[in-house]
C-alpha cells in the first residue's frame, strides 16, 4: 500500500477546493485511485487538517 505525506494530500485537496477542478482530472493528473481521494476528501469534510494526518501500522 502506497503512503502518501500530509503534504501531498493537502496540496491534492487544495487543487480540489481551492480551483473548483473536478475529481476525475485530479485523479488523473495525480494518478490516484477514485476510492483514495474520495476518502481523502470524506476525511478532510469531517476532520479538516487532522482527517489528512498519515498514521503509523497498528
């Protein structure tokens, strides 16, 4: 499973939020899969900032 930093997903999200751009071309241009950023942006919705944190193995 590939780790993405907070870094990353918040300049991914703020591409989303912040440009209007839609979902399918920032999947594309980023190479994500639908389910990652739709769970990226689901987690950002009701965690803001801390919803992006990478966690360590359990």
């Amino acid at each position: 499973m590939t780790k993405y930093t907070q870094c990353f997903k918040q300049q991914v999200l703020d591409i989303y939020l912040q440009h209007g751009k839609n979902r399918s071309l920032i999947r594309r241009y980023f190479q994500l899969s639908p389910t990652t950023l739709n769970r990226w942006i689901a987690k950002f919705n009701h965690n803001r900032i801390n919803g992006l944190a990478v966690l360590g193995k359990k």
